[in-house]
C-alpha cells in the first residue's frame, strides 16, 4: 500500500538572508521540503568563514609558539588555530563524558550520625 502524496507548501520569496533565517527559525521544513528525495552534496572548495580577533599574549608564550611553528614549518597562527581546536574538542568530549557519568559527590550519602554527647 503507497502512502499518499503530501502536498508541500511553496517557499515564500525572501528579501534578505536575515529574513530567510528568521522564516526557517520559526517553520519545520518537512512542510516545504520533500527530504526523501534528498541527496548529498561536498563542497570541497567551500572555505569555513573566519573571524579576526585580537588576542593578547604574553611575549614568552608568543616567542614559544613561533619557535615550535618554526619547527612545523607552518604559520604560528595555523599552530595556534590548531591547538585552541584541539583542546575545545577535548573539553568538549570530556564535558559530555562528565554528564554521562555520575560523579561520586551526586550520588546520595549515607546520613550522618548524630554526635555523641
């Protein structure tokens, strides 16, 4: 037995991205988008969008970074990019591990006894 077909609702014209994100923020797709029918596409050319920010940093701890950069033979920014990318996912990994496992100090305690007099 073939299930019917749903009709999808049109996707409205939008004026601006901001007004599109706000629309997809507030609608369910699967109104507007058969996803069955969706393939998977790479965008190997695609490049992530950056951010500049200003970061200060102790001379010593800047000097360090260059000089194992140097041994890389990389930029010491890509160093630096790599590295703050490493640690985020570490704490990452390890702040959904700490959920996942009660520690000892949630777990109920035995009453305490009452002081002798």
């Amino acid at each position: 037995m073939s299930r019917p077909k749903r009709t999808l609702k049109p996707i409205p014209e939008f004026r601006s991205e901001s007004e599109e994100r706000e629309f997809w923020e507030s609608h369910d797709s699967t109104d507007y988008v058969d996803w069955s029918r969706a393939e998977r596409v790479a965008f190997p050319k695609l490049a992530p969008s950056t951010e500049t920010i200003s970061l200060r940093l102790p001379s010593a701890l800047l000097a360090d970074v260059k000089i194992l950069a140097n041994k890389r033979d990389v930029p010491y920014q890509s160093l630096l990019k790599v590295y703050l990318k490493e640690r985020v996912a570490a704490e990452w990994n390890r702040s959904i591990t700490v959920r996942a496992v009660p520690s000892r100090r949630s777990r109920a305690s035995k009453p305490r006894r009452a002081a002798k007099k």
